[in-house]
C-alpha cells in the first residue's frame, strides 16, 4: 500500500512538472479527457459499482445470517465501515493505475528517458493477428506479433532456440510470401508441408539434405541483354561470385579485376550463347580454357560490339594487362567460381523452377538448404540467389493488393552471406516495397565483422531487434546500451536530485549463481 501511495506521489508530481512545462498540453488534456475517456469511464464506473455491491451484500449476508446481528449493534458498524474502506482503496485504485501508467515513469529527459514498454505499449502488439511472432507479453504469455514494414533483426548465439522460437513458428503461422535459409533442412522438413497450405513450396536442396527432390534457379534466367540495366545486372551476380570471408587476406585489386572479368564474360555468355546454355555453368568453363583457347576467346570478345560495346571493352581491360597481372586476374576469378565445378550445383543452377519476382503477386514459400559443413565453400551459391532475388524484387510492381504483407527474407546464418551490396541497400531502402528482411545472426560481433561501419545500417532501421541468449551476448555493457539510458531519482523530504543509468545493467544481464554453474 505504501509503496502505491508512492508511485501515485511520484506519479502526481510528474505530471504536473509536465503540465508547468507545457500548458497548452495540459489544457488540451483536460478538455479532450472526457472525450477519450468517456467509455473506459463508464465501463469502470460499472465495473466498480457491480465489486462494491458484491461485497456490501457479502458482508451484509455475513453479518445477519452467519453472525445474527441486527442494525445498531458493533458487528453492523464494522460491517459498514469495511465496506467504505473498502469502496475507498478501490476507488483510489481504479483512479491512480492511469495517472501511474502514464506518469508513474516519466523523468526529466536530462536523465534519460529511456524505459521498459508498459501494458499500454504492449497492447497492440498483442492484438495484431496477422503480424510476425516476436515473442510472448511478460506476465500474460500472450503472443506479441509485429504487423509494421520495418525490417527485424535477431541476435541468437548457437543452441539459444531461435528455430524453435522464431523460425518455425513464423513459417507455420505467416501467410505471406517467404524466403527461408534453411543451413540444416529442418525447417524445410517440419513447416515444408504447412506452408503448402498458404502456396506453393520450392526447396532448393543441391546436397539432397532433406530426402526429396530439389528445385533449381539459374541467376541468368532474370538477366535480360535487352535491358538497359544488362550491365548493371551482371557486375550484381559478378559481385556476389566475388568475395573473400571476414578473416580471409585478399588483395581488393585482384578481387576488382575478376570481377571485372566475370562481368564481361557474363554479357559474352548472354548473348552469344543459346538459352539452354546461358548458365553459370558455361562461365566456369570460359574461365577454365586453355591459355590459348582463352585468348582466343578474348580476341572474339573483341569483335563483339553488342551491348554498347561492353564485352569488348571487358576484353580490351584484361588484354591490355601484362601477362603476370593478367594470370593473377584469370586465377583470382577462377578462385571464386571453383563452386560451380560441382555436379550437384551445375543441376541446380541449369534452370529456373521459381520466379523471385513472382512473390509479391503469388504467394510462394523457397526454402534455401545448404548444410553448416558446405557453407563455406558453397555460400556463393546462397550470395547469388539472394542477390538475384532482391534485384526482381526492386523491378517487380507491387502486389494488386495495397493490404498485401511483404516478401519475408529470414535469413538465418546471415553472416554466412558476406558482405553483400544488395542486402544492404535492400536494409536501407526496400521496406516500402514489398520486401521484409530479418537477417539473423549470432551477436552483434559477427555483424560488424561482416558490414564493419556499415552495421550501424541494420540497427538503426530494425523496427524489432531480438535477443536470444541474453546472458551469452558479451560485452555486457554493450548490450547495456542498447536500450538507452533511464533516470533515477533519490531524495529526501526537502530535496531531490537524478542521475543516468542503463536501462539494462550488466548484473541484470547475467543469470543467477546456480544457472551459470548448471551451463558451465
């Protein structure tokens, strides 16, 4: 009770410091109050009288069938005088929960106005009941879903039950458009059925991880060399061929060039090569010819003008280099398309069975499924969907539908990828347009490493960022400051005064004694 009347106290003297700040505010307020209160007022006036009634008649019962007293005697008096007591405290109640909730935390922002989300707060990501599953309502356990456009961000260290409680339970629930990196198959094997109630399933499935065939998607099938963006389209899947893993040396110059070359090949396969063979596949085996086989190849580009003479241009630049930077160049690009001597991903990158672009008007679940042991050799392959995708997305009109949720991208073992351009334009400007991205990865470490000073892109437009594992996210402090900062203040009768402190602090962060030792 004491420590009511003192959030109520605290509460009161908030709002009237907000009040002596801003009059206009508090006027407006007290006028509109019986306008936006009007129903929450009576439904309460209802609710109070029909609890004080009950209890009146409860006492009363009491008192003269149980007790056998009669009006006048102590037991009727003390009878009325619990009633009125108790008709008084709930009636403060019913009062001050209002005045606490929306004053009760409310400090000088020269401390920090940081705070937790009340009941208020939470309410309406309780009733959404189409958006996104984020987690459960602290005390209720009612479901918090996200309906908004903004992209989400998730921070999961291994075994923290981000596909327990994150992915899977969105592939089962969300009727939309969906783009799913599955590293281990599993998610394809449990929510693979349940999505086919919502559209059309295609598993992407090179290595057979989950037991059934696998669907394909050739990157040029989406690259027209009638296009005026041929030349942009082509450096794009140049670009996601060419990269070297955070923690690899490798020279930026030599990257350049290959990719400068693989480019130039790309727009030579597309348009002297017959559909069936305009495949990665056939940039594998330009690459690897002969030495004179492929200066011969170069001296053809050379007379290729098509494409406002690109191709030869791409042959003139590597012709043009001395025969050692040029070897270097040739090696480099042949480095980062060993990939595609696979059988298995020469069959899944021969043909088209999904169109990206497709997903906005139809909805469509594609399951990506490159097991953990394969990723570093073969996570070009996922760099290059991805890529391809997000260029059909930006192209493709939205859905007819203007209440149509976006294509959502749950990229798990999202540092996998690299550093990839198109994801971070899409994470800076795609969420207008019909693209929901939800990169996930295991700290806020592997997203730096990847994105360096670009990291900060993926926080500041995350409209959901959520942790997993809180105790296991290090440092502390860090995560500390995520949140913001909040104020406390501390005083005595005659003074008071405030100071800055994390929302979150680091013993907060840490798990009991006897948890620590139960996962040490």
């Amino acid at each position: 009770m004491m420590i009511h009347a003192n959030q109520i106290k605290i509460a009161f003297a908030n709002m009237m410091h907000m009040a002596a700040r801003d009059p206009l505010w508090a006027i407006v307020a007290l006028i509109t109050f019986p306008l936006r209160y009007a129903k929450s007022f009576v439904m309460g006036a209802a609710g109070y009288l029909f609890v004080v009634f009950t209890v009146y008649f409860g006492i009363d019962y009491l008192r003269r069938v149980i007790l056998g007293s009669s009006r006048g005697d102590v037991i009727w008096h003390i009878g009325d005088w619990v009633v009125m007591a108790f008709a008084i405290v709930l009636l403060i109640r019913l009062l001050s929960v209002p005045l606490i909730t929306h004053f009760g935390s409310a400090v000088d922002d020269t401390h920090g106005s940081a705070r937790f989300a009340g009941r208020r707060e939470i309410a309406p990501l309780t009733k959404a009941g189409s958006g996104l599953l984020i987690g459960r309502a602290p005390g209720s356990a009612r479901l918090l879903r996200y309906d908004g456009q903004a992209h989400l961000l998730t921070m999961a260290p291994t075994r923290s039950g981000k596909g327990v409680g994150t992915i899977i339970p969105n592939l089962l629930t969300a009727d939309r458009s969906i783009i799913c990196i599955d590293p281990k198959g599993e998610n394809a094997q449990i929510a693979g059925d349940a999505r086919e109630t919502f559209g059309p399933v295609h598993i992407l499935d090179p290595f057979g991880v989950t037991g059934g065939p696998s669907a394909a998607f050739n990157p040029m099938d989406g690259v027209d060399p009638d296009s005026v963006d041929v030349a942009e389209d082509a450096t794009t899947l140049a670009d996601a061929l060419v990269f070297d893993e955070p923690g690899v040396s490798g020279d930026a110059h030599w990257n350049e060039e290959a990719k400068a070359l693989i480019a130039g090949l790309l727009l030579h396969v597309l348009v002297s090569q017959p559909d069936d063979r305009r495949t990665l596949t056939t940039l594998r085996h330009l690459l690897t010819l002969a030495p004179a086989a492929f200066q011969n190849l170069l001296h053809e580009m050379q007379g290729n003008d098509a494409i406002n003479g690109l191709i030869a241009r791409a042959a003139n630049r590597h012709l043009g280099k001395s025969d050692r930077e040029a070897s270097g160049v040739v090696s480099a690009a042949q480095r980062h398309t060993h990939f595609l001597d696979s059988p298995r991903m020469t069959e899944v990158l021969s043909r088209s069975d999904v169109r990206f672009g497709d997903l906005k008007a139809n909805k469509a679940t594609v399951f990506l499924v490159l097991p953990p042991d394969r990723l570093a050799a073969y996570s070009r392959w996922l760099r290059l969907l991805v890529a391809q995708s997000l260029t059909e997305m930006a192209r493709t009109p939205p859905s007819p539908h203007p209440s149509a949720p976006p294509v959502l991208y749950l990229l798990d073992e999202f540092a996998a990828l690299g550093h990839l351009a198109p994801i971070e334009r899409a994470m800076g400007l795609m969420a207008g347009y019909g693209v929901q991205l939800w990169p996930i990865v295991q700290d806020i470490h592997q997203l730096r490493a990847t994105y360096r000073q670009r990291a900060g892109t993926f926080l500041s437009n995350a409209g959901v960022l959520q942790v997993f594992g809180v105790s296991r996210q290090r440092p502390s402090g860090l995560r500390s400051a995520w949140p913001g900062d909040g104020g406390v203040q501390h005083g005595g009768t005659r003074t008071r005064f405030g100071k800055e402190r994390p929302l979150l602090c680091r013993a907060a962060c840490r798990p009991p004694a006897a948890d620590a030792r139960r996962s040490a």
